[in-house]
C-alpha cells in the first residue's frame, strides 16, 4: 500500500508573462512544438493534417521529422530559439499537445496559452489541470474532436485570445506563485526545528 507524504509539494512552473507578448492577429497555421517522438503524439498530428489539407501544420523541435510528415501540408521548421517561440505562437491557431505518456506539466501549452494562443491537449495527464476545458483550449479523445477543437478556435477572435491570455497570467504568473514557495520553504525550513510539531502557522490557499 502506497503512502503519502504531508511534506510533498506540487507547485507548477512559473513565468514572467512579459516574456509572452500578447497576439493581435488571426493564426495562420497550426503549432506542435516539442521533441519529434511519437510518445508526443506525432502520428496524431499526421491523422489530423491528412483531413485537414486546406490547414497548414507547422512542427517545430528536434528529432527527426521523416516519419511523421504524411501530409503535404505538414512543415517542419526545426528548433525554434528561445527568443523566437513567443511569436511562432502568437501567429498561430492554435498549439497542438497530444501526448501519448501522462504529462507531468507540457509548459508548451502553457506558453502558448500565455500568448492568447489555445492549447489543444490529451485528456489525461498535466492538461486536465493546464487547459480550462472550451476557455483556454480543449481537450480531446477522438480524431474528430481534435479536428472540431480546430475549426473551432480558428473561429476565435480577439476577446477569446484575451480570455486564454487572461487564464494563464493568473495561474502562472511568478509573482503569484511565489507565496506558494515561499510557504513550502517555511515548511521544509521547520523541520531543522520542531517540524511537524512547529506551532507556525501559514495560511492556507
């Protein structure tokens, strides 16, 4: 029988949203970026292009691509420098997540939504806590509805790219989180004393 652990944490990453300037105009192609695997979910995003074709799928990492472009429409721009993922996810649709294993965060989905940009995501894993289901994306189980999440957010103007924008800064702001650090350092920092019998008392989220 596994155990818990009242001295175990999960906080998630933390951005300064001013690295992530805001959209202003109407995607031009979807976005994967991340390694080229298919634990990332690659050969979904093949299906998908193959009855999307009038819809440009722009993928952008490292690995090796050759597998996963079955579509004409399919673009591998490689790796994409730091300084340069903002913008390739301010013109985009939207930015596509479908891992295969169980994501422990995908900060590709918070990037984006960061932007204004929706993620699209797996329904398992890191996103069913990252993607506010039909706010800032969605999350999908079928083909079709990775294709209907599409159509969708290509229809999104600029009070929903707001709103997703909107989202992310109050989840993932740093200087929100950072009360949230700060108390698991006050935590760890009592049990150099009493510990768990410390009468300090923080207060709760």
């Amino acid at each position: 029988m596994a155990l818990g652990n009242d001295y175990h944490w999960v906080i998630p990453n933390y951005y300064d949203v001013h690295d992530w300037p805001a959209r202003g105009s109407s995607g031009k192609y979807v976005l994967f970026m991340g390694r080229i695997v298919d634990t990332k979910g690659l050969h979904i995003i093949g299906e998908i292009a193959k009855r999307m074709n009038s819809v440009d799928f722009v993928i952008a990492g490292h690995g090796d691509p050759k597998p996963f472009m079955v579509s004409k429409n399919m673009h591998y721009l490689g790796p994409v420098e730091a300084e340069k993922r903002a913008a390739l996810y301010a013109n985009a649709i939207c930015t596509l997540t479908p891992s295969r294993y169980i994501e422990p965060f995908c900060g590709v989905a918070v990037e984006s939504m960061l932007c204004g940009t929706p993620a699209i995501g797996s329904s398992f894993g890191a996103f069913t806590e990252t993607i506010e289901h039909g706010l800032s994306g969605f999350r999908c189980r079928t083909l079709i509805e990775w294709i209907k999440a599409i159509e969708i957010t290509s229809d999104w103007g600029a009070s929903n790219w707001s709103e997703v924008r909107r989202y992310a800064q109050q989840k993932y702001d740093m200087y929100k989180l950072a009360s949230s650090y700060d108390k698991v350092f006050k935590y760890i920092s009592d049990l150099r004393g009493p510990g768990w019998y410390s009468e300090n008392f923080y207060d709760w989220d």
